[in-house]
C-alpha cells in the first residue's frame, strides 16, 4: 500500500507493520475504530497478520485500503468494534463496496484481548483482537439496515438526551432568578410541568407587571395564547403579586432575562416534541420494535434507548446473558469456604440497565402483573430499588421469551398446543 493510505500523519517503522502474503482462502480484517484515524488488521484462517496499518478516517484512504485488503482473499470478512459516529464513513464505503461486516462490542473485544500476550494496549492490538474475534465467533450480529436504524437511533436519543439536560439546566437557573426577586411566584408552579406558568414569565415576571394587569385581564392573555387552564394560572399568579409589595434591586433586569430563559424552555419544549415523533418514526422501522413497545412499560423513547444500549438483541443467546449484560445478575465471590457471597458486578452496561430499570418502575404503576410482582417483593421486605430490580430482571425473561418467539405481550399467558 502507498504511504498516504497508511498514515494519517509521520508514522515510524515501530508504530506501523505491514504484511504482504499470496491470496489465500478467508480474511478476517478487524478495525479499531477512532475519530482521526483508523487501525486495521488482517488475519488468514490460522491467525496470521495479512496486514497491520493505520487509515485516516479519509474517503480516498479508506478506498484505497478497502482495495489493497480485496487483493489477499476472495473471502472476507470485516469486524468493527464501534457503531456510532467515528465508524459512519467506514461502514458507508464498506457497504458501497458489498463487503460483509460484522459487529464486535467493545465488553467483547476487552475480554477477548486477555488471551492475547502483553498487558499493554495500543490500536494495533485491539485491531488484531477485533480480527481474531471475527475468525473465531462466528456469532458476531452482522451490521445490515437494522444496525443502521439502531444507529440513527443512537444519534435521535443521544441528542435528546442533551437537549433534556439543557431544559433542566436552563429550568434551574430560571428557578434561581424568579427567587431572587420574585420567590412567591416561583413557589406557586412548577416550571417543569406547567407550560402555563412559562407563557405567563415570556411577558410578566414581576409583582408589580402581574397586578396591573389584574386577574381577568391576565386571564385573557393566557387564553389568547392558548394556555390550559389560564383561570387558574392567572389566579395563582396575582394572588402571589398581592403577597409582594417590595421592589427588589435588579427586578427589571432579572425579570427580562427570566423571560428570555422562559421563551427558550418553552421552544425546548417544541423542539422535544418534534425529536420524540422522528425517534417514534425512527422506531416503528426496528423489525423488533412492535414486540418491544408491546410490553407494559416501553414506549418508543424508551424502546429506542434500549436498543441502543443493547444492540443487537437477538445476539444474546439466553435471558440470562442479556440480565447479565444489564448488572442484573449478581457475581460471585467465594473463596473457600465461604460460599454463597454475591455481589453486584462492577462491568456491565450501565445505559441498558438504566432502559430496563426505567421500564421496570415505569410498567408497576399500573395494576397487572408487574406491579403484582413489585407489590410481593416489597412484602418480602425489599427495598423500593431492590424490588424494582428484581422487577426489570423478571421482565427480560419475558421480553426475551417474545423476541425469540417474535410475538406480542399479552397478560393472559399464550395457549399451548394439546396433543394430538
């Protein structure tokens, strides 16, 4: 290969390795994926190194080592460890090219390096453990259109995760300030839940603006703009302007950014609602998402960030690999003779978790079966966490059972067929 597809800068003989072997039978070619810069790796049907070279996250680089790698077999497969945005242009020209790529989750590949000689980690050997692991797990989830899906997901749910922790934040501060200079008012609502109360700061946010306005004028000015049950929100909100009669310093200023901050929660608020329909558009797409969204608990936000997490959810062989996945199956820590100490795992995926704990405590407000199983929990002297944990692992069995069954939840359990 020439230089410019090998490196994305100087590179020295130590950092970059290059192998050049006869055409054989099968390629295994494992990428370590990153941001700048790819490593890519190939190994024969023995585990020998074909290639170990470094590719700039580059559209004429890549091609030209996509090129260079279809010269050492006329079978081959990829394996990749990261599914997201650094891997975007590689796996575009992957499947531009017809290549067959394979998914290797990074819990894998850590595990799989172990046995591997040498502590030490470097891209070059995580591209070699990524190529190993595709030689010898034949099970790795192949990256097709349902991964693309799951893909888009991973950017809908990320962005709508920052654009809930920029509402919160931007809540809080607005809290701050309504305190200083106006706190009976912002004891009055929650600016959180009441949409009402942010329309009304947008144009009044001082004691003084709220009683010259006066009650049925107020009233009509939050009906005009459409606000659910302005009566009451006018109401509560002179009755806090008649409780305050002192000029604070700053008032007007605070009272002007206030709105402001008011005006952008609220097209937050909008901007939520659009993000939610793409993600439920997005959603409904998932061969998987009807089975999901069938179970109490799930809704397409929701569905979507566990598919997310967990990727391919028909890679897990058993309920159990994927509770386990999930910290939801405790590990042992025995040492001879005490027995039976379990603990809480220390590796697992922390985002999975946080999609089945959800859904768990999400489905036990309803009554069925789910809060049933919550209420006998916390009968047996269970926590509230405790119970709602036993509850989200009792759940994956089920979804599981579903997935694999490609059915619908109901609560009556299935019939079974009687023999003939």
């Amino acid at each position: 290969m020439s230089a410019g597809c090998s490196t994305g800068g100087q590179t020295t003989q130590s950092e970059q390795e290059a192998y050049v072997t006869v055409e054989g039978d099968g390629t295994w070619i494992g990428v370590d994926v990153g941001k700048t810069h790819h490593w890519v790796c190939a190994v024969d049907e023995r585990g020998q190194k074909l290639l170990s070279l470094k590719v700039l996250n580059d559209e004429a680089q890549i091609l030209e080592m996509i090129t260079a790698v279809s010269g050492l077999a006329q079978s081959r497969v990829w394996a990749i460890d990261i599914l997201g945005t650094p891997s975007a242009l590689l796996l575009a020209l992957l499947a531009q090219a017809g290549e067959s790529v394979r998914y290797a989750s990074g819990r894998l590949v850590a595990a799989m390096s172990t046995a591997y000689a040498g502590e030490g980690k470097t891209d070059a050997k995580d591209a070699y453990v990524i190529a190993e692991t595709a030689r010898i797990r034949t099970d790795l989830a192949v990256v097709d259109t349902d991964t693309d899906v799951v893909r888009t997901l991973g950017v809908l749910t990320g962005h709508r995760a920052d654009l809930v922790a920029d509402r919160v934040r931007m809540i809080n501060r607005l809290r701050d300030l309504l305190t200083s200079v106006f706190p009976a008012l912002e004891r009055e609502f929650d600016f959180a839940s009441c949409k009402g109360a942010l329309v009304l700061l947008t144009g009044y946010a001082t004691p003084e603006a709220i009683r010259r306005m006066g009650e049925a004028r107020l009233s009509r000015w939050l009906r005009q703009r459409r606000v659910r049950g302005y009566a009451d929100v006018a109401a509560r909100a002179v009755a806090a302007a008649q409780s305050q009669h002192t000029v604070l310093v700053g008032q007007d200023v605070t009272a002007s950014i206030v709105a402001e901050l008011a005006s952008t929660v609220l097209s937050q608020h909008e901007r939520l609602k659009a993000l939610d329909e793409q993600i439920q558009d997005t959603f409904a797409q998932h061969p998987q998402a009807a089975v999901i969204e069938s179970m109490p608990g799930f809704g397409p936000v929701l569905g979507a960030s566990l598919l997310v997490a967990a990727g391919d959810l028909a890679a897990f062989p058993t309920a159990g690999h994927l509770a386990a996945a999930a910290g939801l199956v405790p590990v042992p820590n025995d040492s001879g003779r005490r027995v039976g100490n379990l603990h809480k795992p220390r590796r697992y995926s922390r985002p999975l978790r946080h999609a089945l704990y959800l859904s768990a405590q999400t489905s036990m407000m309803r009554a069925g079966p789910n809060r049933d199983y919550y209420l006998k929990k916390r009968d047996q002297g269970r926590t509230h966490s405790q119970a709602v944990i036993a509850l989200a692992r009792r759940r994956i069995d089920v979804l599981w059972a579903l997935l694999r069954d490609d059915r619908a939840w109901t609560a009556a359990p299935p019939a079974r067929a009687h023999a003939a």
